[in-house]
C-alpha cells in the first residue's frame, strides 16, 4: 500500500506550467563537456599500469618461496591443493549455513596440483638422466613411498632453516632433484608456458597459472605492500595513488568486521549478505521504512524549492 | 616489474604511480585517491542541490 | 496524450499483422513529444536533474574509447603511448560514469522518483548499476597487468564460495574478456535504453507535497 505523502493519481495530471526544456542541447552539451573532462583527467593522470608477475620473476625473485610453494603443490598441502570445489574434492567448499553451493556446483575445473604444477611440466620437458631418473622413481613409488620421499625434503628444509635453497645439493633425495630442476625451468622463463599450455596451440585461459603463482606468498606479499588485501580494504584500492573502485567500500567493509573477519565461510557468507542487500536496493520502491527515508531527509525541499515558493505565491 | 612499460618521457605530467596513500581510522581504512573522489561526489551533489539552476521563461507566467 | 498528435500515417490503423499490431503500440507508448519533448513541467529546475544525461554523455565517451581499444586489440595499450593515453581515457571516463551516475542515484532516492508507476525506473537502473559494477570489474580483470592478477585470484574465492567460480571463471583471461567487451555492454546498453524510455514514457516525477513532512500518519509506509 503506497503512503499518502507518495500517491500520485493516475493517469497523472499535465503540469500546470511548463518550462522550454531542449533535451537535445542538453545532451550535447553534456557530451562535449564529459569528452573534454576525460580528455584532461587522461592528459593530467594517465592510467596505472604495473606490470605483471611471471612465474620466471617469481621464481628469480624468490626462490625460496617459490620451492615452498613448489612442495606444497607436490604435498597437496598449498591453498589449491585443498581447496575443494570446482578445483577438486579435498573439501566441501563454504557454506551458508546448511547450504554449500560449492559443493553442489562440484568440481567442474579439476586441478591436481602435483601433477599439473610439477610432474607434468617435469615430464614434458627433456630432462638430464639424473632428473629423469629421480622422476621415474618418484612417479613409481607407491603413496606411502612418495610420502617418504617428500617427508625427506620437508626434513631437510627444517635443518636448513625452512629454506629450501639452502639445502646442500644432493642431500634430500629425488624430490630435491625435482623441484630444483622445476626451479631452473621457471626461472629460464619456460614453466611460464608450460603451465598455461593445454595441449593447443592458441591460450586464453590462466586458470594454472595464476592459481600457482596465488599458491605462494610473494604475490601476496606485493600486493600487502600496495594496501590491496583483503583486511586492508583491498577491494577498493588501485596501484599508485589512482582511484580504485570505491563503489566496491561496502562489500569489502563486511570483510574488515567479525564474524566475517575470522570465519572460513566469510566468502560465501558475505556474498548472500550482499545478494539480500542487492535485492534490497533494487527493491526500494517497495521496502517500508526506506522508502520513506526521502520524505523525512528533507532535501527534496531543496530542490524542489522554487516550485515550492511559486506554489505559496500562487 | 614497477617498471613502466613505455618510455618515461610520455608519462602523465600528475604521476600518480608513486607509493599510495592511506588513511586510517580505526577499522576504516581508505586510500587518499578514493577519499578524494568520494569527497568530490559530495561536494558536486550538495552544490547541485544548492546553487540557483537558470531561470527558464515559464510558458504560462 | 491523445493519438490526434500523431501523423496519422505513423498512427494509421489500418496496418495488419503483427507490425500492425507493434506499431500502434510503440506510437500510443511514445507519441514524438513524449519522446523527444522540447518542453519540461516547471519543477525540472534544478541543477541535479542533469546527472542523468552526465551519466548517458559519460557511458558514451567509455563505449567510444572502449571501441579503440578493441579495434587494437588487448596488448596495444601495453606497448604504445598511444594506446597508453585512450587506455587513460577509458579508466577516467568510467571514473566519471560511476561518479555521475551515484550522484543521480542519491539525487533521485532523495526526490523519491519512484513514485506514481515509476518503480520500473528504479529498477532498471538500479539494475543497470549493478551491471555497471560488473563490467568495471570485469575491465580490471583483462588489463592484463600485476592489478588483473591480484584481483582475479582474490575475486574466485567469492565466487567459488557460492558456486558461480565454476561458470564464470576469473582466471580465464578470455572468458573474461568476452564477458566485458559483449555481454556486460550488452545487458547494459539494453538497460540503459529501457530506463530512459520508461522516463520519457512516465515524465519526470512531480513533486513531494509539501504538507507531506507534517501529516501526522507516523512511518506512511
């Protein structure tokens, strides 16, 4: 039911006065003055542009944390390796409530992260007789076996202090060779291209790529630097000192706030937030109590003040 | 890899590609580009709301 | 606004079939002065009511530079100065956009313009702003620089946490390209026209009665 201040009878009377109004002009005008604007703010600004991380600057860059992550991916141990749907069946994905959609969406990219991020780049490219037999042995090792192996490298990063390229050189076994090796093929640039590839010649898709590079904590690390995490507003900001996307500031807000800033389900929980919100906000017209938010901020006085004025004279 | 990918002598003459700034206030944080922007959208609506729009030549007065 | 205003050649009834029955309609819809009016009710006097056409005059000049910047191709603006500077213009004039068209959202939620069969207005440009929000994000996405990496591998887990990552896949470069140069500005365009032909279709909103504030009815709604 529509509240008398906000009636209006129908078919709506014509205006008693009327005003030349050239909507044409108008519009022209408007486009000439916003063509001119942006041409100045270009001009001015210019536009970020930092350039991408390759998993060969990574891994020159940081090659500790690039072998880490490297491990992890063999371990399934690294973010995607148990992360669940639509990458693969490790977990349940989150949830609101009693509803996973994850999980009922299911695993529709599949990833395995051992083979995709390590044995396969391996395997696909000419190896040494050293590397290739490390890789035989490690391909026909049984699950307890490979465990084994792994168990070795991880031991061997923990005398050397949690970094693996501080191992002394044939000490940890074949995954030490492997992973090595997957560490020069990075930095020579070409696990880049490896992990992008599937199989065609044309690419589009980064899915492997970016999910590897997520995996570690140098990208991370670049972006903390540049206020764009998560618990920092991220969502929001821009490199540099451009604008970002403040229209972003209160889908990003839930995620500086408890519970949402220490729950596993905070995604998924403040997504259906949002999609309730985002109802709302379409459905304003028909929400008591907002909808007459107008009515009681009284700016429409303001603006409508000259009608108002004439309206008392007459 | 912050370096610009064309030559610096075509860069904005406002470069904007140092440092960000950030402001703080307790859970609220904010960079400086985005405060300005929204402190523009501001402004530009209350002086919308505010400043005489020109006076048309009403057809019935 | 009756059909005598309208040539009867447009109007004629006499056309059959389906065109018949579409053409009678659209005219009776919007007769020429309803669409293209040279003249607005004496409250249109108000410096707000152009954040409307700031916001139309905004979307053009972000699809024109938007239409470069695809008539390149995606790495041109990476290795041209050229390229560099309507890359420029396109984040500014969606900067503009997005400003312009918040402003017209406050100013129209202040006027309370849903009212009188004119909620579908709201809507749709509620709607269209959504849109606008997703395409922006899409854009950041297929800049194809250390900002596309960052926010892709952040943005797939809300969207994988409630399903959607497994069709709408932020890491896929193409996918979402796709997404932002067609079926974003797509939806958008259509929104866009449907929201400024409900306008022209119901007038501009009259004003709130000012005895409205005073009536004692407590929350109206």
């Amino acid at each position: 039911m529509t509240a008398r201040w906000a009636r209006l009878p129908h078919p709506e009377p014509a205006p008693a006065r009327t005003r030349p109004y050239d909507l044409v002009k108008e519009f022209v005008i408007a486009l000439v003055a916003v063509s001119l604007l942006t041409v100045a703010l270009a001009a001015v600004f210019g536009a970020p542009d930092e350039r991408p991380v390759t998993i060969r600057s990574w891994a020159q860059a940081d090659p500790a944390d690039f072998l880490s992550t490297a491990f992890a991916e063999l371990d399934g141990s690294s973010a995607t390796a148990t992360y669940g749907p639509p990458y693969n069946s490790a977990a349940d994905g989150q949830k609101i409530g009693p509803v996973g959609l994850a999980k009922l969406v299911g695993v529709r990219r599949p990833i395995d992260t051992a083979d995709d991020f390590v044995l396969t780049p391996l395997s696909d490219a000419p190896q040494n007789p050293d590397v290739a037999s490390a890789l035989a042995t490690y391909k026909n090792a049984g699950a307890d076996q490979q465990g084994a192996l792994r168990k070795q490298y991880a031991d061997a990063t923990t005398a050397a202090k949690g970094d693996p390229t501080q191992i002394p050189a044939d000490t940890a076994g074949p995954v030490q060779i492997l992973l090595n090796q997957l560490l020069s093929q990075a930095q020579a640039g070409s696990l880049d291209g490896q992990l992008l590839s599937s199989g065609g010649f044309y690419q589009s898709d980064y899915t492997k790529p970016l999910l590897f590079l997520n995996d570690g904590t140098y990208l991370a690390g670049l972006a903390d630097d540049r206020h764009l995490s998560g618990d920092q507003w991220g969502m929001m900001n821009e490199t540099g000192n451009y604008p970002g996307q403040p229209w972003l500031w209160l889908y990003t807000f839930w995620y500086q706030i408890s519970p949402f800033d220490h729950t596993a389900n905070a995604d998924a929980l403040i997504w259906g937030l949002m999609a309730v919100l985002t109802v709302g906000f379409v459905l304003v017209p028909f929400i008591p109590g907002v909808r007459s938010i107008p009515r009681y901020v009284p700016l429409y006085r303001l603006i409508w003040r000259d009608h108002y004025r004439s309206e008392r004279r007459l | 890899m912050s370096a610009p990918p064309i030559s610096p002598g075509l860069a904005a003459p406002v470069n904007l590609n140092h440092t960000g700034h950030y402001l703080h206030w307790g859970v609220v944080q904010i960079s400086v580009a985005n405060l300005a922007v929204v402190g523009i959208m501001v402004l530009v609506f209350l002086l919308a709301l505010v400043l005489p729009f020109p006076r048309g030549r009403g057809r019935d007065e | 606004m009756s059909d005598q205003n309208v040539p009867s050649s447009v109007a004629g009834t006499g056309a059959g079939g389906w065109t018949g029955v579409v053409r009678r309609r659209a005219v009776r819809a919007f007769p020429p002065d309803r669409l293209l009016p040279d003249e607005q009710p004496s409250w249109v006097a108000s410096w707000i009511y152009v954040f409307g056409v700031l916001t139309l005059s905004a979307l053009c000049v972000v699809l024109a530079t938007g239409g470069v910047l695809a008539l390149k191709g995606p790495a041109w603006w990476h290795i041209s100065s050229t390229g560099r500077y309507v890359n420029s213009l396109h984040l500014w004039s969606v900067e503009l956009f997005m400003a312009f068209m918040v402003v017209h959202l406050w100013g129209k939620f202040f006027m309370a313009a849903w009212r009188g069969r004119r909620a579908m207005t709201w809507i749709t440009g509620a709607v269209a702003f959504l849109a606008s929000v997703g395409t922006a994000f899409t854009g950041y996405l297929v800049q194809q620089n250390f900002d596309s990496q960052w926010i892709a591998g952040q943005a797939k887990d809300g969207l994988n946490s409630v399903g959607i990552g497994g069709y709408f896949n932020v890491l896929d470069f193409g996918q979402m390209l796709m997404w932002h140069i067609v079926l974003l500005p797509l939806a958008l365009g259509l929104l866009t026209v449907w929201h400024i032909l409900l306008v022209r279709r119901r007038g501009v909103v009259p004003p709130i009665p000012l005895d409205a504030g005073s009536a004692d009815e407590g929350d109206p709604s």
